[in-house]
C-alpha cells in the first residue's frame, strides 16, 4: 500500500514497498519455483528497469520473472 511520507528535511514522497515476498507470491502464480537468491535478483532487475511511465505492478514482476527464466 502506498503512502506519503517525508524525508528528513519534510520533503513529502510517495513510499510503495515491495519485498521479496510478491517476487516468490508473483513466481508461484506463473507456476516458478526460485529460490531467495532468485527472488533477490529478479527484485533488483525491478528497480534497476524502473520506468515511471509504467511503475511497478504485477505485470512487471511477470516480465522480469519470465526474462529470468530464459536467463
């Protein structure tokens, strides 16, 4: 769930976290088996593809997961 925060210099932002947890939960509805280790990669080639015309949804853990796979 998003929410807005503040740095500290008050500075308002949007927080959306997502863990290691929707990686393996998004993993198990394409019917994928990872490990931790996977999980982890795949969180990271997330953040590291951000593009905020698109953001960060199911859709793109799919994406990432299935690029993983042909890896």
């Amino acid at each position: 769930m998003a929410q807005v925060k503040a740095d500290s210099y008050g500075n308002l932002y949007i927080d959306n976290p997502w863990y290691i947890e929707d990686v393996t939960a998004a993993a198990a509805d394409m019917d994928i088996t990872i490990t931790e280790e996977q999980a982890q990669d795949v969180l990271y080639a997330v953040a590291n593809n951000f593009d905020a015309n698109i953001g960060i949804n199911w859709e793109v853990f799919y994406y990432h997961l299935e690029n993983y796979r042909k890896d």
